[in-house]
C-alpha cells in the first residue's frame, strides 16, 4: 500500500521544488532579461537629453503644476511618450540628489503615501517628469507641494553613488514597476543625477504566469529539454486532434448528432470493402418515420425536431449495443450499419427498434395508424461478392422498407435471399 503512494510524494517533492527554487528562478530572470533591456533604454535616452546648469537652475524651484507647463518639460514628455506608445512604460524621469537639503520630511499620516516612517526626508526631486497620456488624466496629486519629491532608498543610493546604469523592481502608491536607471550628466560633464524608466511590472503578471506555466514547470517534471520537448509535441498532437474532432463535425448531423448522410455513406463504404476483403457479411437497416410529414405539419417543427432526435437517440443506443453505427440517412430516415452479425439477427434488430419506439411512447394525434409515433423498418445482410456492387445492399434495404410501408408501416421487413431450387 506504502508504494501506491510514491507518485503522490514524488508529485508533492515537485512542487516543493517549484516553489522554493523554480518561481523565484523564473521571476528572477525574467526580470534581469527586462531590467536590461529598460537600463539599455535610459542609457540611450541620458545620452541624447542636454541640460545647462541655467536650464537646471530654471526647473529647480518650480511647483509641480509649473514643471507640467514648463518648455523644457513639454519637450521631455513628447519625446517620451513617443517611447511609451511603443511599451509598457509609465513614468519617464530625471531623479536629483538633494542630500542634507531636502526640504521636506514624511509627516505623520503620510507613512503609507510615502511608504517610509514619519520624520524620513524626501531627498529626491524629479528635475523632469512624464507619465503617459491615460496616467495624466487620472492621477491625483495627494500633495502637490511635495508632488516633485521622493525617497532615496539604499538600492538607489548605490546607484547614484556608482554613477552606472542599473535596475531594480520596486512598488509605490501607484503600483509595482521594473525601474531602470542611467547616469545623466551636465552640458559641461558633471554629474547632475538618475535618468529613471518606470515599466509596468503588473501590466505582465499574467505574461510571467504563463511563463513559469508553461515553460518553467514541465522542464522539472521531465528533468530536462527531451521531455520539455515531448509536451510541446503533447500540444501539438491535442490540437491535431481537435482540427480532426472539427472535420469529423463535418460529418455529423447537426440537429440530432449522429452520422449525417455524408458521414454515414463514407462509413457503409469503409465497411463494405472490409467485408469483401474478409468475407463477413454486412447488415444494413433503413428506419422511416411513419407519418411524419402529418406530425411536423400539426404539432409544429420544434416539436418534430424533437420528436427525431428522440428516435435518433433510441437507435444510437440500440446500434451501440450490437457495436454498430446509425446516420440520419434522410430527412425522417435513418440508416443503422452493422459487421458479421449472427445470420437472421437482422430480424431481431427491426423488432428491437419497433419495440423501443413503443416504448418511447411518443404521441401522434394525427397517425391514421396508431395514437403514437411508429417506425417502418427495411433489413438485410449481405456477404459481397467481388462483382456485387454496394449500391445493391441499399438497394435491397430499400425494397424491404417498402415493403413494410405497403403493408401498413409499424412493422419491419427483411430481405430475403430467394431459395435455390435442388437439382
């Protein structure tokens, strides 16, 4: 009983792995591969924007709603949301150490807005800013007197003091984001601060989530790429056999779900050259709705569209217990299809489906044969020949529907192969 449980710990040690080792594995390098890619961006842009310490004297001791109308800032955001069209970029801006003389601390009541505790200085001015257009419409300003200031965190602080390029992930008041950074200098070469790219980090939580998903997980259940491989193939095996479910819906009836004619034919084809191939017989049986022209006509087309997918699912059932096959051969007339039944059982299959439509009980007001839906049933069983030609089977099927029609319908005839005489 103990080595039943194996693959339950074997599945259980998997997702130990998965979740102390394989997410954060993922998370990380999904993140280093952004992070590069955004610092890579902030170096390009650092590189192109030129301020003089007049233009950075002039922005300094601006308010935040007079930074949004100033030129230099203008010209900052257009260039900037040139690039935010182009991805998931929220904020694009220029960071200034202030150091000891930041003018502003977190006052009490603030510590969630700035998350950081009362008395902490807000070192950092945003010497430019950007948001994107949407950001721009619906951001609201908590504090507009400290809107331009921020905290210096230990990450940032080492960046500044490296004066590198870098990133880091990073959550504020208004969201999660994977920032870059790039060293921004003066016209004349000095340093003046932090070229700063604020991506979108939740905009691709589901992009990580299928990521690790889909990658990540069946790499440590197969232990390596041969079965990663393997599941890809899985994929495209399970979508083989869905385009094949779809081109078989081809071949099927839409109101009562059986073969419809098409499909039914091909399957009397496929069977009929299996059985000359190994000299079986081959049944066919050939169901007609008595009266069903009066039914439709009185009771309504819903109720006849009801009335046939009732019988067609009684001669589903009835075909699947003698492991055979039933289409909608015709608009009330359905063709059952079986292989290498026991010779005469053909008789006992008409009188099985005239027994089961009783059964179903279904009434018909307007039959001038019974109070109830009746079915007229043509058998026969064939062994073909290599000279017969199918057409034959229907044929004979055909003429013992008749048969039963001719001689008042609710009945089943079968074919009968004419007695040879002896001598």
């Amino acid at each position: 009983m103990k080595r039943a449980w194996w693959p339950f710990w074997l599945w259980l040690l998997c997702v130990f792995l998965i979740l102390v080792w394989g997410r954060p594995l993922v998370r990380h390098e999904f993140e280093r591969s952004l992070g590069e890619s955004m610092m890579a961006l902030a170096a390009g842009m650092a590189r192109q924007l030129v301020l003089g310490r007049e233009q950075v004297a002039e922005l300094l001791p601006l308010d935040y709603a007079s930074l949004q109308q100033h030129p230099l800032n203008r010209e900052f955001e257009r260039d900037a949301r040139e690039l935010m069209a182009l991805a998931d970029i929220r904020y694009i801006y220029v960071e200034v150490d202030l150091g000891p003389a930041a003018p502003f601390r977190v006052e009490p009541g603030e510590e969630k807005v700035f998350n950081a505790a009362a008395g902490t200085p807000l070192d950092i001015l945003y010497l430019l800013d950007a948001v994107t257009e949407e950001e721009a419409a619906w951001q609201v300003r908590l504090f507009p007197e400290k809107e331009r200031y921020g905290l210096l965190g230990e990450r940032n602080r080492a960046l500044f003091a490296g004066r590198q390029p870098g990133w880091l992930a990073s959550e504020d008041r208004w969201g999660k984001y994977l920032t870059a950074y790039a060293p921004l200098y003066l016209s004349d070469g000095d340093f003046l601060g932090m070229l700063g790219v604020d991506y979108d980090y939740g905009s691709h939580r589901r992009t990580l989530l299928l990521y690790e998903s889909v990658l990540l997980l069946p790499l440590l259940l197969s232990g390596g790429v041969l079965l990663f491989q393997l599941f890809q193939l899985k994929s495209s095996i399970r979508a083989e056999k869905q385009a094949r479910g779809e081109a078989l819906q081809a071949y099927r009836d839409t109101l009562t779900g059986i073969w419809n004619r098409r499909g039914i034919w091909r399957l009397l084809e496929r069977q009929w050259r299996l059985a000359r191939a190994h000299h079986h017989g081959v049944t066919l049986l050939l169901v007609d709705v008595d009266y069903f022209k009066e039914y439709n006509d009185n009771y309504g087309h819903p109720a006849g569209d009801r009335m046939l997918q009732a019988v067609a699912g009684m001669l589903a059932e009835l075909a699947g217990e003698y492991q055979g096959v039933v289409g909608r051969y015709g608009g009330d007339e359905f063709m059952l299809l079986f292989s290498n039944l026991i010779p005469g059982e053909e008789h006992k299959l008409g009188q099985d489906i005239l027994a089961r439509c009783r059964t179903l009980a279904i009434p018909h007001g307007f039959s001038p044969i019974s109070d109830r839906q009746t079915l007229s049933v043509g058998a026969v069983t064939l062994a073909p020949g290599q000279e017969m030609a199918m057409d034959t089977l229907v044929e004979l099927a055909d003429r013992a529907l008749y048969q039963a029609k001719r001689h008042g319908r609710n009945r089943a005839c079968c074919h009968q192969e004419p007695k040879r005489r002896a001598g």
